[in-house]
C-alpha cells in the first residue's frame, strides 16, 4: 500500500515568489497536518485538517501561509512572498481517525525541502 | 501547554553497545508519547508509542522504552547497537484535543555508531 506521498521533493524558489506544496495522504485517513522542521530542529506543528476542515492553523508563522484540503483527501500549503527565513523542510502526515485519539500513529511523508535564495 | 526535551543532540555508541537517548516530557494532561526515527532525506517512521497501556514498550527494530511518570521520562533504549541504527531520533508527545492531536518534538538525537 502507498504511503504518504509528497511533491516536489526539492523546491528552489527566489525571495518573493510563491510556491505551492502538495501532500498525498494515505487513502482514507482522516486526519491531515502539515509541520515545518529547520535545519537541525524538531519538525514544528503548523496546521491540521480533519477531512476538509481546516480545524487549527495555530502553528502558521505569518498570514503568507495558507493550506488547503477542499475534497478532504489532497492538501496544498501555499507560501506567498517567500523569504530566506520559509526555508526548511515541510513535512506533511496521515492519521486514520480524528477528534480524540492521541493514541493514533501519524504516518509521515519524505517531506518538502525548501530553499529560498 | 506540552514540551518535550530531549538531552543530548548527539550521541556516539560503538557497535554492540547500549543505545541510550533521553527524553522528558511536560503535560498538564496524561500524555501520549513516541519516538520517531528518520534517516537522511527520508521522513519520519515510527519506532514506537506509549498509550496509557504497559509502561514498558517494545517497538521496531529491537528499541523499547519505559514510561516513568514520577520521572516524567520516556527514554529509548536498545541493547546493543548496529551500524543501520545510526540516525536521528525524535521523542514527541500529545494528548487528546478536540481540535486535533498534533504531536510536539523534542529537538532530537542524533546517534553515531562507530564500527
């Protein structure tokens, strides 16, 4: 079975471009995040869907990050305006169920490295 | 409020030896805990978790670790190192929350095996 797929792997963007990342979750999981992990650091919550509401963006660091999951399957987290500080590697993860289950594994994908010149 | 803190960035074991990483954690709440490993360009597989069930747990690729609440500890052990085991490893923690159950990480551990 396939695991959590995203794309591109490697993106190069200029300072001020706009950049999108996509996810493909695990078919039938519930529950979406997407974390953001600086070089040498712990991955760092960003937002979380469960199906296609957007049910905590807390972790968004400026208003130039938004994602998306409008069929409740594939997501998109689109950074506008990039900067050299966007740069890192954002990780997207799947989990079958939502609500309250703590105990529920997140499946993670290869991750998105970004690099903002 | 959670956190975990993992000590020791790095970590160097020779072959054969026994893999010690560190973690504690605090929640206000019961929490539940992993570890996660990831090995260069890939993404994060799970070694194993704590779910309020046997404090001792037993995970992939022969790690365990033990859930201490009176030490607030969560620390992942293996008896005896291979040189396939070197990679970062992250403790991470949650509970259960209306809004969802985002895990929080520790820093890491990075664990070198010398032949």
């Amino acid at each position: 079975g396939a695991g959590v797929s995203q794309s591109p792997r490697y993106k190069v963007a200029k300072r001020g471009q706009d950049v999108a990342l996509r996810c493909d979750p695990i078919s039938g999981h519930v529950s979406l995040f997407w974390y953001q992990q600086a070089l040498g650091q712990g991955p760092e919550f960003l937002t979380y869907f469960q199906n296609e509401a957007q049910l905590d963006k807390s972790g968004l660091p400026s208003d130039r990050f938004f994602a998306e999951r409008p069929e409740g399957s594939v997501s998109t987290l689109k950074i506008q305006r990039t900067q050299q500080e966007d740069s890192a590697v954002y990780l997207c993860a799947s989990s079958l169920v939502g609500g309250l289950a703590g105990t529920d594994t997140q499946y993670f994908g290869p991750g998105t490295r970004l690099t903002v010149l | 409020a959670q956190s975990v803190t993992q000590l020791g960035s790095h970590v160097s074991v020779s072959e054969g030896a026994l893999v010690l990483l560190r973690c504690n954690y605090s929640s206000s709440v019961p929490p539940y805990l992993f570890w996660y490993v990831q090995y260069p360009n890939q993404g994060l597989q799970l070694l194993l978790k704590y779910t309020s069930a046997a404090t001792l747990v037993k995970g992939i690729n022969g790690f365990e670790a033990e859930f201490k609440k009176s030490e607030t500890s969560f620390h992942l052990t293996k008896p005896s190192a291979h040189m396939s085991d070197a990679a970062e490893y992250f403790c991470a923690v949650t509970t259960n929350n209306n809004a969802g159950n985002m895990l929080t990480f520790g820093g890491g551990t990075r664990l070198m095996v010398k032949p």
